[in-house]
C-alpha cells in the first residue's frame, strides 16, 4: 500500500525531491523506486542522516511491526513532522505514548484501489495536527483517490472493516460470479469478463447516478423478472445481507483486537 500510494505522489509531483524511503526488504536489491531521482532508499531507519527533518512520516508497515519500528523515529519528533499511520488498529494513543503527547499523528485507513488512483481514505488527526498539516496529509491522500476527514477515531475499526478489508468482498463477488455463470454452461473466458464488467459498470452507476442503490436496484428488477428471483434468494433471512453484517462486524472486532 504504501508503494502505491507513493507511485500516486510522485506521478503528480506533490512530494518534491525529498522522499526518503526506509524498506529493509531491499537491502543491498534493487528497490522499486531507486531510479526515481526524487526518491532516497534506505535498508535501515539508522542509516537515515542526521540532518534528515521529515515534514510528514508515514508508517506504512503491518501492525504487528509497530512496536519495533517506532523506537528509530523518536528523534523525528517536533512541532515540524506530523506521524501519518495506515496501520491497522494502530491507535493514535500509541503512537503519542512514544513520541510524546504533543505530538502530530494522523491515523489513515486507505484501500487497494488507491493502487490505481481509485482509492477512498479516511483520516483522523490528534489534537496536535495544525490545519497545515491536515491539509497536506489530505493532499497526498486525493492523489490517490477520494478523503474523508473524521474527528471520531473510534470509527476507524469500522472503516477498516468497510472500505479497507472490502475490496476482498468485491473480489470474491466476482469469484463467486464467475464460478455461478461457469455452472449455469458458460465458458470461463466469458463468466470471468461478464463479472468483471458488470461489477465495475454498476459500481460506476451507482457513483454517478443521484438515486441511492436501493432505489438502482429497485429499478433494474422487473415484477416476477429473473432479476427478482435471483433477489429472492440473495435477500432471503440468512442472505447477503445477514452475511456481510457479520463480516463487517468480524473485520472490525479484529481491527479492535489490534489495538490492544
């Protein structure tokens, strides 16, 4: 994720030509961004210069990795440098617990498709964050995609569970659409480009159409039609719906777990 949205930054210039990188990964390799003028790799956040002064850190490493990576960035902690996370339940609290109470944090929960511009991100900023530095952190986020700023960290677990694990949903949609249209005698060539195009045009639909989904679905099935007895069963008592409740309320219970 963080490679993604990074791509986004430096294809419409908005990072300049000081972009570190710290990616232990590539150490001694070839990194994906090393030919990039703009951009600096480093294997190892201790090799970073003395003099380095970040206006923004971002912290794009798994949740399980925090606690190990924090210690290295403690210097970097002033008035000057806002701490952006897109780790998972990561809680802004933990981050102010290493870096000091005044620090500037902004916990972000981005998704996949910001990998093609497409992304949607919703970020939080402490009580430290100046106007200056919600606004770049938003600027770097609608590079990728659409933002939404929110004042309730609490939300974040829900987020996570909306937009950050469902691009899967989406994608197992299409799994199960292929699979469907492949059992129902067509070939797969032609189950997997119907899926994939009827998922990505009503998506589109739904975004530009002023009517609400409900009411696009509404329209779309006629009175005793295919389309409504193939919404019999998926609206059925233990239906989609029912489904994704749960997997929301799953994802998000797991979101929680993480912080703790």
């Amino acid at each position: 994720m963080g490679a993604s949205m990074l791509g986004g930054w430096l294809d419409d210039g908005i990072v300049g030509a000081g972009v570190v990188v710290v990616e232990p990964a590539f150490a001694g390799g070839e990194h994906p961004f090393r030919s990039r003028s703009e951009v600096t790799v480093y294997a190892s956040a201790d090799d970073l210069p003395d003099t380095l002064q970040p206006e923004v850190v971002v912290f794009a490493v798994k949740p399980q990795l925090i606690p190990e990576t924090l210690p290295a960035y403690v210097r970097f902690a002033t008035a000057k440098t806002v701490f952006l996370s897109i780790a998972a339940g990561t809680e802004i609290a933990y981050f102010e617990r290493h870096f000091g109470q005044d620090a500037a944090i902004i916990r972000a929960m981005p998704n996949l498709p910001a990998s093609i511009r497409l992304g949607i991100s919703v970020i939080c900023p402490s009580c430290c964050v100046t106007s200056g530095q919600l606004d770049t952190c938003s600027t770097l986020f609608n590079a990728v995609g659409e933002v939404c700023v929110i004042d309730d960290e609490g939300l974040l677990d829900a987020v996570t569970a909306v937009s950050g694990s469902g691009p899967a949903y989406v994608f197992l949609l299409i799994e199960c659409l292929i699979k469907a249209g492949e059992a129902a005698g067509l070939p797969t060539e032609l189950a997997t480009r119907l899926a994939l195009v009827t998922v990505a045009g009503s998506g589109q639909l739904a975004i530009r159409s002023d009517d609400p989904p409900g009411q696009l679905r509404r329209d779309v099935t006629s009175p005793a039609g295919t389309t409504e007895a193939a919404l019999k069963v998926l609206m059925a008592e233990n239906g989609l719906e029912v489904l994704l409740n749960q997997a929301v309320e799953a994802a998000t219970n797991r979101s929680r777990e993480l912080a703790k």
